[in-house]
C-alpha cells in the first residue's frame, strides 16, 4: 500500500488543534453563564437597585458582558466587560427597538434565521431561561461583524413575576472564526480523501477491532467493526509479517510502515503498502491509528518481472561468458588484444599451435617485431587507424613462426576501451594456392596469347604470302618480257604488282586499326550527312535483295572522329550483314543520342557522359554466344574460306576504342544480328574541306633543299631519287645524329623528311622538336606505319606539320611536300 498524503496529515493536525481552542473557549463561556444564572433564586424587589453594590465585586470581574434590564428596557447595571464590548445604553437591540433593529442577527442551531420576537431578551422577558444561549452577529458602527452568544435569565420577584431580566453577553468571534476555519479544513480533508484512490482505514489500539475501511475499489469496504480483519484482507503467507510490523509499531510508537500482500476486491491476491500513524490522549497512550493503503501490484509484478529479467540476463551473461571464454580456448583462430603501440596484453592458445609462440613468450612484448619487414609500415599504419576509431574487415600481414618462417595472417581488427582487439587466420596455403593460380592463370594468358599470335601470324603470312606471290609473279614476268625484248603490253604487269601491293596496304591498315595504333584523322563530324551521302552507295553494296531502312536520329548529336575510318567500318558492317542474308532481309542502320550513367559506364568500360550510337541490324541468321566471344579476334571468320579475311570487324573494334568508344554485339542464333557503335559526343561544329584532286602535277619551286631521314636505306633512296627527279636538292642521312649535324652547320634546309622510328635512341618526333629549337619555322613531314606510343593524328601536331602514312604513293609523296612548302598548283601528271 502506499504512504497516505501529506497534505492529509496536516489537514488533520490543524482539526486537532481548532477542536482544542474551541473546547477551552467553550469551557470558559459556560461556568461564566452558570455563576450568572443563579441569580434567579433570589429575585429581587423594589430595593434591589438600592442594593447594587453587593454585587458590584462580583460582576466587576466577570469575563462576559453582564447587564440588568428593567421591564420597561432600562439598564439597571452592567459591568465593565459589557460596557467595553457595547458602550451604548440602554440596549435597544436586545428589546428589538426601531432604530437599532439591523444591526444583530441570530440563527438557530440548524442555521436558520431566529425572528426578531424569539431573540433572547424578548424570550427571557416572556419568563423562559435562555440557556445555552443564541449565537447572534453584531454589526459594529465601524462596519465590523463580530460573533456573539446571547445568554437571558428571567429576574422574578415573590409574586413570580418577571420584573427584569439579566442579560449575558459572550465574545466568541475567536471561536466561531476557528470552527470557520475547521470546517474549511474538514471540507478540504474530505474532498481530498474522497478524490484519493487510497485504502483509507481506523483501527483500535492494539490492532484488534478494524473501526472502519474504505477500499478505494481495491480491497472490499467495510463500514462495521471487524475484529477477523487479518484473515479477511492478509493471504496466509504474510500474516506473521504484518503481525510483527503491528508488534513493533505499538511497541516503539512509531508509524506502521509495510509492504504486504492483500485480497483484492476482484479475488485476486495483490499487493499493497500502508502506512498507519499512532493517534494519542493527553497521557501519550495511544488511543488508536489511522492509515493509508495504496494498490502496488502492477509495480510489485513490474519489480519481479525485472528481477526475473535480471536473472536470465546473468544467466544469458553467464552463458556468453562461458561460450566466450570456450570460443577464446578452442578456436583455432589466433586472437589477440593490444595497446596503440602494439604491446600484447592477451592472446589464447592457438598461437602456439599456429605461430609456436606461448602465451608467456608474448605477453609484454610488441608485435612489431613478430612483422615481416616489408609489412612492418602498413602494420604500424594500421595500428594508427584504429587508434582513431576506424576498424578492418580484413588485413593481411605475415607473422614470424616460432621456427623463422613466417605466415600470412588475415586479421579483421577493431579497437574499444583503449585497446585493439584482433582476430586473425592463417591463410598461408590460401595464398600459395592463390599464387599458383595466378602464375597458372598468367600461363593460360599467354598461352592464349601465343594461340592468338600464331593465328593472327598465320592468317598474316597467308595472305602476305598471296601477294607477295603476285608481285613477285608479275615482276618475273615484266623481267622476261624485257629480256626478250618484247616492249608491248608491259604495264598490265606493272597494274598486277601494284594492286597486289595496294592490297598489302589495306591489310596493314585494317591490323593497325585492330591493334588500335592506325594513325587517325580525328575532326568534328555529321554522322548523319555522312550516312546521307553514303546511302546510295550502300544500297548498291549490299545488292538488290536487301532493303535498307536508315532511321537517323533528330537532332544528332556530332562526334570527333576520322570520317573515313567510320565509312570503312560502316562498310564493313552493311557487307557482313548482307552476308549473314543469303536469300535476301531487312538491313536496318538507326541512330542515336545516349547519356551513359555511371553504371552503364562502368559496365561498358566507358567514362560517363554522352554518345552517339549507330547500329546496324540484319534479319540474317544470327550468332551464338560462342562466336560473339570471338568475333573481334583477328582473321577469326565465319565465312567460307576466299570470302573474308577476319579483319573487319577487328578492325572496327579497334577503330571505335582508339576514337574513346565501343562497339557491342547483341545476336541469337536464328533472330539476326545488331552490332552497334557508340562514338563520344563533340561539340564543335563540322568544317567543310575544300576538295582536292589527287592527281596532280605538282609545281616545284626553284632552290628548295630537302633533308630526308630514314634508317631503310632502300625507302631512303627511294624518296631521294623520286624528289631529286622533281627537281628538288636532296640531302639524305641514315639517323637523327647525322640530321642534327647538317642542321648544325648551317646548311640551308627548306624542310625535314623524316620516318617516326630512326635507330640510334631518338625518333622522328624528338628530332623534329631537337631541329627546330635552332630554327622554330622549320616545316616537317613526317612519313610512318604507325606509333608507338599515343595515337598521332593531325590536330596535336606543331603547326607547319604534315603526316604521311606508309605505304605511300610516289604522287602522294610530291602532293604532301608541295603542300606544306606551299606551292600545290598542279597540272595533270602522267
């Protein structure tokens, strides 16, 4: 049960001490009305006020107000304490005269108003004893209310007759303000007990009769005395346990103060605290208590629910403590704690069965000397990081074995309490193994390599072999016909050998395009007007029974790209698409504008941004996964033998990587084929090119000196005696060392003619930038295959800069110096 209120405590002290002063008072007021009253046995007569001053010591030091009053309302005498408390004489009020009719006002004892003609003096006048007397309230002329008790006694002389009356006049405003007071108090008690869901109960002295208890809708009410109390409100099981708080109470008279359990009104069995405090007579024996209960039970079942709580988790932390300390035994994973700077502080068994360390071989020490010297920094590095909070999955360091040898650890670590905590496996053969797999894996690779090679080595010698056999075969013949002297009909053998040897070029460029080291001519381009001026002749390539679909895209967006290298791949895919169509389909080339996000991206091994797209899409038979694989590997085909070489489509791979793109093919056997090209956006503008006829006559200006650099001496004499044929002064050396030396010495040199790659450690380029720190005008051409380090191409060379790609015709040659010293006025050669 709970502990009764404060406020209820104080409230019923303060009843206890108004009740006091109000019992004092009312003692006080009665003996004084009962010495008055005896004057009625001996009325007086026509010479009693003669006699006055046998009273005079008498009502001198009454405490109340005393007056006697004729029958005619005369004040025959009255003491000092009236005279103070009413100065006025003679006492209209109490004969209910006119003037003074307002001002007292009496009620009876149920509280109702006394009508004038009932107030004492006319009553006492009538001859009736008024005794105990009326309270009335006096309104003073300063506007005061006092409370007064009104006493009257009939005076009667020897015929019976009433010939005066004493009046009493008692001052009790100080008790009447008091019981005021007390009532307010009894009024708040009340209403607080009554609004208090408290047990609120009365018991005897010693506990053995219960007056009175009020359940508060918690143990049943009782309204009648119950000396079997203990038995009907206390279960068995605590009736010792409130027996003895009773006996100590009583002894010690003190407050009783428990906490037990109780039948509730519902029949269950609940618990409550009370509270009783000892009540009092004057001697200080205790004359009985009053107390407080209150309902505990949800917080008696909330306490046990807790401790039964409390128990499972030291059980459950009992348990993980064992299974903690077991794992920390048995596991076969070294475990370990350390300080920041790397002293061991604990480790377990399984350090020694792993790294043949004991615990006591290891406790005190760092750690750091136990670390392979070339872990050491990003151990200590680590440690660092933990420090500040940061933890590791995974951390791999290799530890020295007991033995010497050292084993790698794969720890995961995290740090609390001002120490790292670290769990490690020995992956020793987890990385032997890995190894293994990587140097097998790197022997696969390049057996695979070696695979691609001899088949990319043996589709080169093949085809090379075929047109070297027809050079070789039409020159044999030129010879012959010379040596016979027959003239006629000879340059059919020079056409042969020549197309042989333009055939040789093209398969170059398409293996430098593949290898991605073509050298390219990147610029704005319209992909879409170049497709419109394509269009015609696509649909003569592909033939009469493919129709061709173009759907360009609005709004397309350009792209920096070599346009011929794009016709040629996009050739190449109409061809095979028309080829993967024997009886005739649908060839379809769509554009697009794309925005690649960072996953896509990533997926496709491009950086984020936009792209222009061109797919070509066949109806024809389709491809396996198996031949997607490999479709990009070069002279791999799937055509019959004499009708591709296996270049194409390396070749356009090769071409869209080196513009920074990508090329994908999506196919299912029997559902057609799309290959699509994805070209990063540019967003310059196109430049229109002035067309140039590329059979020209060229012009030579008088005196100009060219200085021609090549390792090949037959490539070196073959440009000298087509140039010196020109008209041109030749100066021709071997190597970059032998140019810098005619630079030099101040020969006069229009321009350098050099091959990208020279012998003797400098190339074509740092000696083009060596020449022309002494003379910056200096105009170069240079003449290569390819490069071999990033891609040359036209825009990122040094103004007054020309390229000239292997092989190269001799008019292509003359063109090339012409335009670059300025003079390519041309007139039809032979």
């Amino acid at each position: 049960m709970i502990q009764a209120s404060d406020e209820i405590a104080l409230l019923r002290a303060e009843n206890a001490r108004l009740r006091a002063q109000l019992a004092i008072a009312t003692a006080g007021h009665a003996s004084a009305v009962q010495g008055a009253g005896t004057s009625d046995k001996d009325p007086f007569d026509a010479q009693v006020a003669d006699q006055k001053t046998l009273f005079s010591d008498f009502i001198e030091h009454l405490p109340i107000g005393l007056c006697l009053v004729s029958k005619g309302g005369k004040v025959l005498m009255s003491n000092p304490a009236y005279r103070h408390f009413l100065p006025e004489t003679p006492i209209p009020s109490l004969l209910s005269a006119e003037e003074d009719r307002g001002r007292w006002r009496s009620w009876d004892k149920d509280g109702k108003p006394v009508p004038r003609d009932q107030f004492v003096a006319a009553r006492a006048f009538r001859g009736e004893l008024v005794v105990p007397g009326v309270d009335c309230v006096y309104d003073t002329p300063q506007g005061l209310e006092v409370w007064t008790r009104v006493f009257g006694v009939p005076l009667r002389n020897a015929d019976k007759e009433v010939v005066a009356t004493a009046i009493a006049i008692l001052d009790i405003d100080a008790e009447r303000r008091a019981l005021d007071l007390l009532r307010q108090s009894e009024e708040r008690l009340d209403a607080l007990v009554r609004s208090s869901s408290e047990v609120r109960y009365s018991i005897s002295a010693d506990w053995s009769e219960l007056h009175q208890l009020a359940g508060g809708g918690f143990i049943p009410d009782t309204q009648a005395s119950n000396t079997n109390w203990l038995e009907d409100y206390i279960p068995p099981e605590d009736r010792d346990l409130v027996r003895a708080e009773i006996a100590r109470a009583i002894r010690t008279k003190t407050d009783y103060v428990i906490e037990h359990r109780v039948n509730r009104v519902d029949g269950s069995v609940g618990w409550a605290f009370s509270r009783a405090v000892p009540l009092f007579d004057a001697a200080g024996a205790i004359t009985g208590w009053l107390g407080a209960a209150s309902d505990i039970t949800e917080r008696k079942q909330a306490q046990a629910a807790l401790e039964r709580l409390n128990a499972t988790l030291e059980e459950q932390v009992a348990e993980r403590t064992a299974d903690r300390n077991a794992l920390w035994q048995l596991s076969s994973d070294i475990m370990m704690r350390c300080t920041f700077e790397g002293i061991i502080t604990a480790v377990n068994p399984a350090w020694t069965e792993v790294l043949g360390w004991r615990e006591d071989e290891l406790l005190g020490t760092t750690l750091f000397h136990l670390i392979h010297p070339e872990d050491l920094a990003r151990t200590i590095q680590d440690t660092q990081e933990l420090a500040t909070g940061m933890a590791h999955a995974r951390f791999d360091n290799r530890y020295r074995h007991r033995d010497g040898s050292y084993r790698w650890i794969s720890w995961s670590t995290r740090s609390a309490a001002g120490r790292i905590n670290a769990v490690g496996r020995d992956i020793t053969s987890e990385m032997a193994k890995a190894e293994a797999l990587a140097k097998a894996q790197e022997q696969l690779r390049q057996s695979q390599k070696m695979e691609a090679v001899g088949q990319l080595t043996g589709g080169l010698a093949h085809d090379f072999n075929n047109l070297l056999a027809a050079v070789m075969g039409n020159l044999e013949l030129l010879q012959r016909m010379l040596a016979r002297g027959q003239v006629d009909n000879l340059t059919r053998f020079i056409h042969g050998a020549q197309g042989a040897v333009r055939r040789a070029a093209t398969l170059t460029q398409r293996l430098l395009a593949f290898s991605r080291r073509q050298i390219l001519d990147s610029k704005p381009t319209d992909m879409a007007a170049l497709l419109a001026d394509w269009e015609d002749l696509l649909r003569r390539t592909v033939g009469a029974s493919v129709d061709i679909d173009i759907v360009p895209a609005a709004h397309l967006w350009h792209v920096q790209i070599d346009g011929t290298q794009l016709e040629n791949a996009i050739l190449n895919l109409c061809i095979n698409a028309r080829d993967a169509m024997p009886e005739g389909g649908r060839l379809t080339i769509r554009t697009a504008n794309i925005e690649l996000e960072e996953a896509a991206a990533r997926e496709w091994d491009l950086p984020p941004g936009g792209y222009v797209s061109l797919c070509v899409t066949d109806t024809g038979t389709g491809m396996s996964e198996q031949t997607i694989a490999r479709a990009f590997e070069p002279f791999y085909t799937t055509k019959p033998v004499g009708h591709g070489t296996g270049l194409g489509l390396s070749m356009i791979y090769g071409f869209a990587r080196q513009s920074g793109g990508a090329v994908r093919i999506f196919s299912q056997p029997g559902q057609g084929t799309t290959v699509c090209l994805y070209l990063p956006r540019c967003d310059a503008a196109p430049v229109a090119e002035r067309a140039v006829d590329a059979a020209r006559q060229v012009v030579v200006p008088a005196q100009r000196t060219l200085l021609v650099v090549d390792d090949e001496a037959p490539i070196r004499h073959l440009i000298d005696e087509a140039l010196v044929d020109l008209g041109y002064t030749v100066l021709a050396v071997a190597d970059a060392a032998a140019a810098l030396q005619v630079l030099r010495a101040g020969t006069r040199v229009d321009m350098l003619i050099t091959d990208m790659r020279l012998r003797g450690g400098m190339n074509g380029k740092q000696l083009a930038d060596e020449a022309r720190l002494a003379r910056s005008d200096l105009p170069v051409l240079f003449i290569t295959g390819f490069t071999e380090a990033s891609p040359l191409s036209q825009e990122n060379l040094h103004p007054g800069t020309q390229l000239l790609t292997k092989p190269f015709t001799l008019d292509a040659l003359a063109l090339k110096v012409a335009e670059i010293l300025g003079s390519t006025d041309a007139v039809p050669s032979d």
